[in-house]
C-alpha cells in the first residue's frame, strides 16, 4: 500500500524535519516523542511517525519528533515540547504512559495523545490510540482456512497478556466463521478461545522458540502459522524459509512484515497490522478542526487503524472468490453485521 | 552374592535413602493408580511417521486404561522390591526407570482420546538439547579445573553474534570459525581475570555476561538494522546419514539432524576421553581438585586453567552459534534466553561428568518439548508446572537427597603460588 512512503522516510525523515522546521511559521504544529526503539525501528515508532508526515503533506503543518534514548528521556523530552511551541504531542508506546499521564495532568492546556495506551480514567486532555486488533486477525484466520491445503492452522503467542491474545482471539474466530460458513472443519492449533490457554514461549527474544514452536505446529499438521510474539516470529519465517512455503507459509502481526522481513518476504502469505498512521492522522485531523477531545480512540477496520496487509507474492494462492469474500466479511465486521467478539 | 551383616549395617545411612526411593515409588504407583487410572476409557495415538517417510509405521495406540494398569503395577513391584531389599547398587537405576514410567503414565493420560506426534517431538528434544549440552560442557572443561563458569550465557551469546555477522559476510564455515574464536576469546579473559588477576570467579562471569550482552545489543540495534544484509546468514541445514537416517522413529530423532548436533556428540565423547583416559585430563583434573598438590608435582596450575578455560570458551562460541546458523540466521537482541544458566544446572545434574550434562541436557529438552505438545493437547496441568520438573529434579541432586553431586574440590578458589 504504502512502499514508496515507507522507503522514502526511513531516509527522508531527518530532511522532512529540517523541511517542516524551515515552514515554522505555518498555523499547526505536531510533535512526536519517540520510545526508545527510535525513529526508523522498522515498527511502531516509525509508522506513528508516519502519520505525521501523512499530515504534513495533506494539511501542511508542521512536525517535528524527539528520539529518547533511554527510559529516563521520556519525561525530559515531554517537558522540552512544552510551552506553546506544540499544538499537539504525541508520545509513542506503553512505555510512555506514566510519562505522559503526569505531564499532561500539570499541563491541562496541552493537548497529548499517545498510541497503544488507555487511561481508565480518561484524562482530560490526552487522547490514547488503541486497536481493535481482532477485526484484522478475524479476516487473516477466515483467509489462512480457506488457503490452508491441510485443514490444520497454528498459532502460538509471545506471553498470555490481552495485547497478544487479542490476535489469536480474533484469528481463531475467524476460522471457526469459516468453518460456519463453509461446513468444514478447519482446526486452529495453539490457542483456545474459551478457556484462554494455548501456547506461549514466554518471552519475547528466544528467536530459536519461534522456530521449535513453528515446528511443534508443522509436526501436527499445521501448513500456516501466525506468531504473535514481536522478533521471535523471524524464527518462525526461517523454518518456513528452510521447509519451502508451500508446506509452511506464516502470518505477520504489527507491520506488514513483507517489507520490513525483507530477506524473508516470500513466506509471509499476509500480516495482521496496525495502522498506527493512520489513527496519528487522524488525531492530528481533529486537533485540527476542533473536535479533540480526551478518552480514546479505537483503531479498526471502519477508520483504517488495523488491516489485513496485502498477499503480494502470495497473491495467486488466494481465489478471486476468496477474496470476494473477505471483502464481503470486512464489511460485515465494520457495519456489526458479523461479530468479532461474542 | 552373599551378604556380609557388618557391612550393611555400616551402610545405615545409604539403606535409608534406599527405604526412602522404596516409599517414593509406591507413593507413586498409588499415584498413577488413583490420578490417572479412573478417566481411562479410549486409547492414546502417538503417531511415528510422517506421510514423506520411506518406511510408514503404523500409529502407535496405547489403550489408556490396562497400559495404566501396567504402570502402576510395575512402580508398585520396584517400590516394594527397594523397600524391602534396597540393594545401594539400584537405588538411583530404579528410581530414574520409575520416573521414565510415571512420565510415560502420564503422557498416555494426557493424550488419551487425542493424537501427536511422538517422533516430532522427540526430534524437537534433541535439537533443543543442543545448545544446553554445550553450555554443560563449557561448564564441565572449566570446573574441572577449579574455575566457576558463570560466563557461558555470554559466551553463548557472543558465539550467537559473532556466527550471525561472520555467517552473513563469509558464509556458514566462516561463520562458525568465528564464533569459535570469539568464544574461546572470552574464555581466555574469564582465565587472565580469575587465574593471573584472582577476580572473584562469580563476579567476573557476571561482568563478562553483561559486557557481551550490552555490546551485541548495541551493535545489532545500531549497525544491523541499517545494514540488513549484515544480519543474514545461512542456516546449516540437517544432513541425513544414509541408511540410519530412514529407520522409522530413531532415524529423524538422531541421524537427520544438523552439523551441531553430531558435533555436540563428538565433542561430548571427545571431552570424556581427554578428560579420563589420557595424561593431561588426568593433571586437569588434579587441578580441580588439588591445586597445591598438582604444583608439586610440576604441573603448570596457571596454564592448564588457561587452557581449559578457553577450550570451554571454544564449546560455549560454537554452541552459540546454533542459535544463528543452526537455527534462525539472524541475531537479535539476547537470543540465547539464559540457556547458558540451564547449561549450568546441565552439568550439575550430570555430576561434572560431559555424557552426564549431554544426559540432563537432554531431560531439559525433553521437559521443553513436552510442554510445547501438552499446551496443544490441552491437559488440566499448566503447561508452566510441567516446564519447571526437570529444574526442580535440579534442585533435588544438587540438595544431595538423590545419590551425591560433588563439584571439584577446589572449584571457586585462585590459587597462590607460594
């Protein structure tokens, strides 16, 4: 969808902030603190960063960003963005929620949003970006049912926290609509929506797990896999980089993993992702024109903040009519007319 | 055999843990009768072949309910047998064919009604033993010689970096020399810093530890992400032995498997040979436990723990290659996921002995792969109880309650020459 956009700002974004900083004196002005993965992580910073951008070419504002370094830049950098200068700050990850909830609490006037947070209660004036994940996964497990040539699918998770589990909730679903749909009897393996017990490699860094676990899967029967699991997924592309992809083939989660996996692109037959770009645009539309206000903002499939990423070379695996029918789902899922969650 | 009454009575002590193995198993074929006997109707289907096989062997199905019967029974005859005549020589042989069986038992249960993968997951006990059996083995070459090995989750780690970053320039062999280097490198400054500058032996394990896992974080999170093609090295794919590899089941388990599997058993039988059948293992082990007493005798103490230290070193790099080349072909930040400390209880459970630490490396496999097939099974046993067993059988040898796990005399301490 996006590859020239993505390419070019992983080398332009240093020349975009020096662009954005030359036209200063334009009305909006938008500014990111960055955890500390950094500006181009290839992940979650990079895409929010990209929302700016988006608005910086759509409304021509103005956008600047500040990489923290460390956990303990979080609130220095807030504090450096104070004072008027911002008309919105947008702190990037979990990570930032403490940060962000005590500077915004001292500075009422300011406007914060920050992405994969929430605040029970909602403050004020910060508005947190979370995602409907499932809706995404939902299509992935209708689509990977209807491609699998075994009937078996795998999932497994990094450790059983909601963040995770949402993806093999909405994906388990997602078969079983199939199955609905379709009489068949596709299994998902991994992952028990009732009971909430499946399989995890409890940690997010042993890439060798997610190749053993992909194993596991493949040994009972599994010809696609999705793991939730941050890097320890890459594991899970080499084994079916080894076994050939058309035994083995796996679903991306967060990013379309096509482009930022580049060595190992051909396994990926799609990725559930978030689309942290465009629910930052979107916050920075309604800063815009008036209507921000705190509490949350939830991405899905209706307002773009997660999809399903495109098959690309996979692309011929998946029939006309397939696809005819995700589409048909999509809108399902987005006008309530099928429900993701029970 | 005749019994000699004196000498049992002198072995009181040894006749008691005897008595108490007895008890145990009892306890555990009354276990077995009452926990998993009762909902035992249907058979367990293991299956041993893949559709791609030469030879397809049929599944094997185990009726859940007489094969528990069995079990329990023959717990209940080796429970009584040690009670009664708890011969010292079968205390440890009964008791670890008791467990097989309780594991055995167990895994009928699990699976009963359902089907997995039996070769599959042995298979997966291997390959997860690897990494294990070489980090107990690093151990092994260094406490031998009386110096603590805290390093090896380092030096696993910098094996790991090191045969990602030379495997992407120089491809697989290159990769794998490096890692052996960089490996026996930081064995050799564990040597200068414990032995020539007597450093707490604990402490510099540590320090060596956190070094390699700040500067491989550093330079994977600054250099590999902008230089991808230096993060993309070839995975050494499974060599299969021709003829041994396509006998049903022990073929794909042990002569289908890849460059470090064979090697960790080479270096296993290579290590035991050096270490207990020639000259210089003999004086190596003089050092462990009798520096004083090796020096006297004109043995080099400084030198044979220098160059045990970095052998061990050379182990831990190429078991750290695995993670890189054997596995993934790519390094990510602190990859290796403390599998160096489970090398470690590896070799304390094998009693500083390498086939021991291969042998324990190869339950903590077996526990790993086990748990990964229970979570699909869906048993009402948290699969994370099952994960911690064999760390908990750890916990029990090194308590000296089963049989005696002694570490080297003098392991721990610098020596001074006077």
């Amino acid at each position: 969808m996006s590859v020239s956009t993505t390419a070019m700002k992983r080398f332009g974004a240093g020349i975009c902030a020096w662009f954005s900083a030359a036209s200063i004196a334009m009305a909006f002005s938008a500014c990111e603190v960055t955890d500390t993965g950094g500006i181009d992580d290839n992940s979650f910073n990079q895409t929010a960063w990209k929302g700016v951008l988006d608005a910086q070419e759509k409304h021509n504002i103005s956008g600047r960003f500040l990489e923290s370094q460390a956990e303990t830049d979080y609130e220095a950098n807030i504090n450096s963005l104070l004072g008027g200068e911002c008309d919105l700050i947008i702190t990037v990850g979990f990570l930032l929620g403490d940060a962000t909830k005590s500077a915004a609490e001292t500075n009422p006037e300011q406007k914060f949003s920050i992405v994969d947070y929430s605040y029970d209660p909602a403050i004020a004036n910060v508005l947190g970006q979370i995602y409907a994940t499932d809706e995404a996964a939902f299509l992935a497990g209708y689509l990977a049912a209807g491609v699998s040539k075994t009937g078996v699918l795998g999932v497994f998770g990094g450790i059983n926290i909601p963040t995770v589990t949402v993806f093999m909730d909405g994906f388990s679903r997602g078969a079983a609509y199939y199955n609905a749909q379709k009489g068949t009897n596709v299994m998902v393996l991994g992952w028990d929506p009732e009971t909430k017990e499946g399989l995890f490699t409890n940690n997010f860094d042993s890439l060798d797990d997610g190749r053993a676990f992909a194993q596991n899967l493949y040994d009972e029967g599994a010809d696609i896999v999705l793991p939730v699991a941050g890097p320890v997924g890459l594991g899970s592309a080499a084994l079916a980089d080894e076994l050939g992809t058309d035994k083995l083939k796996i679903i991306g989660v967060d990013a379309d993993l096509y482009f930022t996996d580049t060595e190992k692109q051909h396994v990926y037959l799609t990725s559930i992702t978030k689309q942290m770009d465009a629910t930052v645009l979107q916050v920075i539309e309604s800063a815009m024109d008036g209507t921000f206000k705190g509490g949350n903002l939830l991405g899905s499939l209706a307002n773009g903040g997660v999809d399903l990423a495109p098959f690309h070379d996979m692309d011929a695996l998946v029939s006309d009519s397939l696809k005819q029918e995700l589409a048909d789902i999509r809108q399902g899922i987005i006008d309530g007319a099928i429900p993701v969650r029970p | 055999m005749t019994p000699v009454p004196t000498a049992r009575k002198i072995d009181t002590g040894k006749q008691r843990q005897a008595r108490i193995v007895g008890g145990l198993l009892i306890a555990l074929a009354v276990l077995v009768l009452f926990v998993f006997a009762p909902d035992a109707p249907g058979a367990a289907t293991f299956r041993l072949s893949r559709p791609t096989d030469p030879w397809v062997v049929p599944n094997l199905v185990i009726p859940a309910g007489p094969f528990t019967y069995a079990i329990a029974a023959l717990l209940a005859f080796l429970g009584v047998r040690q009670f009664l005549r708890g011969g010292v020589r079968w205390t440890s042989i009964s008791l670890g064919f008791g467990l097989a069986l309780l594991v055995a038992a167990f895994l009928v249960w699990a699976t009963t009604g359902k089907a997995f993968s039996l070769t599959g997951m042995l298979q997966a006990t291997v390959v997860r033993a690897v990494p294990i059996a070489l980090g107990g083995l690093a151990g092994v070459l260094s406490e031998r010689v009386a110096v603590v090995n805290i390093a090896i989750e380092g030096m696993l780690l910098a094996g790991a970096f090191a045969g990602a970053l030379a495997g992407s320039v120089l491809g697989g062999v290159g990769g794998l020399f490096a890692a052996v280097a960089i490996g026996g490198l930081f064995g050799f400054i564990l040597a200068a810093l414990v032995v020539t500058y007597r450093m707490d032996q604990i402490i510099a394990g540590v320090v060596i530890n956190l070094f390699v896992l700040g500067l491989t974080s550093y330079v994977s999170s600054q250099v590999f992400q902008e230089y991808r093609h230096l993060n993309n090295a070839p995975v050494f794919r499974s060599i299969k032995i021709p003829l041994l590899g396509d006998i049903p089941v022990i073929g794909p388990v042990f002569f289908n498997q890849n460059l470090f599997v064979y090697g960790a058993v080479i270096m296993v039988l290579v290590a035991t040979y050096y270490l207990f059948y020639t000259r210089t293992g003999l004086r190596a082990r003089a050092v462990g436990e009798h520096p004083k007493a090796a020096d006297t005798l004109g043995i080099n103490v400084y030198r044979v723990r220098y160059i045990n230290v970095t052998l061990a070193g050379m182990v831990a790099g190429f078991g750290g290659a695995w993670f890189t080349l054997g596995s993934v072909g790519r390094f990510d930040e602190g990859m290796t996921g403390g599998r160096g400390y489970i090398g470690l209880a590896a070799m304390i459970f094998g009693r500083w002995h390498p086939v021991g630490a291969l042998m324990a490396a190869l339950v903590f496999g077996f526990a790993d792969s086990l748990q990964q097939k229970l979570a699909l099974l869906q048993t009402p046993i948290p699969s994370e109880f099952l994960a911690m067993a064999p760390y908990i059988a750890t916990i029990i040898v090194v308590a000296g309650l089963i049989g005696r796990a002694r570490a080297p005399a003098a392991d721990g301490e610098a020596y001074v020459k006077e």
